[in-house]
C-alpha cells in the first residue's frame, strides 16, 4: 500500500538523504544541505513544502514545492519553485511522480499561488501543465574583449569575497539588492540564497568605497547576479575578476529588465544569447500579467492600446494600457486572442515571440514577450 502526503518533521533527514541518493545515482555525487542551502540547510522546515510516496514505511517518491514571494514593482506574486523530484531507481515506472505533482497542483490552487515554476524536460512537465517560457540573456566576454575596450587594469577596483558572518557588509549588500525592480529575499535568507549552487559572494569595491556585488557560479564560469551602484564600472569589474582569478572568459546573465546591463554588454560581449528561462505554470493570469507588464513600462514605454486575451480554463480579462496605466481586467466579452494554458507562457513570456509572428493585430506589438525570468539564483 503506497501512502502519498507531506512529510513529518522527523523525516526531515530523511529527505535529504533521499534527495542526495537519487541524484547521485543517477547524476553526479550531490550534498542538497551544501548546494541548496536556502532550502535544506538546517533551520529549515522542509517538511512543510516536500511532498512524498511512502511504501512500507520507506520513501520512494519525492517532490519538493519551495515556496517564495516575489515584489514586482510592487506587486506580491506568491510562487512555488519545484524541484528535487526523485523516484527510488528500483521504483520508476510506478506513477509515484504523476500522483505527488498532482497533490501539489491542488495545494498551490488551494493557496492561490500566482505562478510555479521548475526546471526540467520540456515535454515531461508539460503534461502537468507546464511550459517553456521567460527570457535569459547571457552575453561572453573573453580577454580580447577586455583589451579592446578597457586595455588598462584599474587597480582602483577589488573584489572581496563575503562569507556568512560578514553581517555589515552583507547588510549594505541587501540594501543595495533592495534597489532592484524585482525582489523577494529577506535579510535573514540572503546569503543562503546567494550561495545557491556553490557559487560565490563577491562585493565589489572601487577605492575604499562597497559599489555593489558580483554572484559568480560555483565553476568560476559565469557572472548569476550583478548589482552595481554604476553599471558603468561593469567593463572595470569584468577585467579585474579575469585577471585576478586567471579567467580567460565569463558569461554574464541577466534579466531582460536590466536594461543598463546589457546596454554596456550588448556592443562589448564577443557573444550574446536568448534563451528560455524555465518552465512556467501560470496559476493567476491577470495578476501576473499586469505585474509583468508593468515591469516592462519600466524599461521600455508601452503602446497604448487594448485587447481581449482568453486563456484556457482561466477566463476572459481585458488588457489595457492608457497613458502608461496598466489594468487587467475580467470581462465577458469576445476575445481577440484566444491560447491553451501552455500557448499562453510561451506566447506571452518566452523568446517565440521575438522571432514568430504569433501575436494577433490587435495586440500592440510592443508588450510581448514580458520581460518575464527569475534569476538563477532564485531557482531551485
């Protein structure tokens, strides 16, 4: 007999070691409680979001739902990253996997989550009605683009490396993290969330004087979150992370919003790419689009204009913008665009937009795709 429910808190190592068998087998060695610590160091009641298949007192399925709130200019999204799916490999082919995710779609629309989010093969999760979507840019800068563009090392800039009792330093880090038009980290998670993946902290200094941070992957290769009082100083940061850590190139990623980024990026970077985030279910359409829409006024002015979207299974709402005000509304009236739940991500959210002519002639051509993709470090 298979019981399927939460996990107790007595099972909390449990889980864990679960979670790192699984993976190991069928992966790389993995230490959850050392790459996830935002979700499995200890302190944390991972018993609330994990949800489980027991058979004879054994776990042989396991999803987690970790839960997380985002601020988008000003709006609170309630979301759900998903992650560590594991079925015992003696136990695979037994449906443990399509049960559990069940359970969890009717928790987050019990709670009212507004979107879920996880990482994966496409077409597994698709049937339990997830998508492709959001955008990632990531842009390589290699040696000969640091010596064609700032050939002088400037010494005035250095990258110091924060641990987790660095408290003032990390306090001044978080206020300027808070600046951001996409937030939803807490002071007391900060770091935690920060060392996701075994990546690394550095703030960044010019003189005597904190100008920001760098998050930089647990390989060494890639820049997850840059936050500079003056992205101006990107090129400066970029040489001296090359050159004091002996790199021949990095790839910065960045959300299509940060705008001042990828401006200094875009005519510097020997490579730049757009790509799919991650896979999406969106739970609360009308809220989630004004959100993002709005996000979007902030960086790019929105047409005026009107439309009636219809989405399967979620209803009929009518998408305004007049005079830069966004509203997002339900309505009975006949739509202009009419899309499946999975159409609607990658239509609205996704880089298909950027490169098919999906989008009806009543829809303004400038609002899609949303500037839509959380960072890597927010992920599961």
């Amino acid at each position: 007999m298979t019981e399927f429910r939460k996990a107790l808190p007595v099972e909390r190592d449990l889980l864990i070691d679960f979670g790192n068998y699984v993976f190991s087998h069928d992966h790389r060695p993995h230490d959850f409680k050392k790459i996830l610590p935002k979700v499995y160091g200890d302190g944390h009641a991972i018993e609330n979001f994990h949800f489980i298949a027991v058979e004879d007192g054994r776990i042989r399925g396991m999803i987690a739902a970790y839960p997380h709130t985002y601020n988008v200019c000003g709006t609170e999204l309630k979301t759900r990253f998903i992650g560590t799916v594991s079925v015992h490999p003696y136990a695979r082919g037994a449906g443990y996997m399509k049960k559990i995710m069940q359970m969890i779609d009717d928790e987050l629309l019990a709670e009212g989550v507004d979107f879920a989010a996880l990482g994966g093969q496409r077409q597994r999760y698709r049937y339990f009605g997830y998508e492709t979507g959001g955008i990632s840019l990531s842009f390589v800068v290699d040696g000969a683009n640091i010596k064609h563009t700032v050939p002088e090392l400037n010494e005035s800039f250095s990258l110091v490396p924060v641990e987790q009792d660095d408290e003032e330093l990390l306090d001044l880090l978080y206020a300027k993290y808070q600046t951001r038009p996409v937030t939803g980290r807490g002071r007391e998670e900060f770091y935690e969330i920060l060392k996701t993946w075994d990546s690394s902290i550095y703030a960044v200094f010019q003189d005597v004087t904190c100008i920001g941070y760098l998050v930089i992957s647990g390989d060494g290769k890639r820049v997850l979150e840059t936050q500079l009082d003056s992205p101006e100083c990107l090129p400066d940061v970029l040489h001296t992370y090359l050159h004091w850590y002996d790199k021949q190139a990095v790839t910065v990623i960045v959300r299509r919003y940060e705008t001042a980024l990828i401006d200094i990026l875009a005519p510097m970077a020997e490579d730049a790419s757009i790509e799919s985030n991650l896979n999406y279910k969106i739970y609360n359409y009308p809220k989630v689009l004004k959100a993002f829409l709005e996000l979007k006024q902030t960086h790019e002015a929105l047409e005026d204009g009107s439309f009636v979207l219809e989405v399967k299974d979620h209803g009929r709402m009518k998408i305004q913008v007049e005079d830069g005000v966004v509203s997002v509304t339900e309505t009975t009236e006949a739509p202009d665009w009419s899309l499946s739940d999975t159409e609607a991500v990658r239509f609205l959210t996704s880089p298909e937009a950027l490169y098919r002519n999906v989008t009806p002639k009543a829809v303004p051509r400038n609002w899609f795709p949303l500037s839509f993709g959380m960072s890597p470090l927010d992920e599961f």
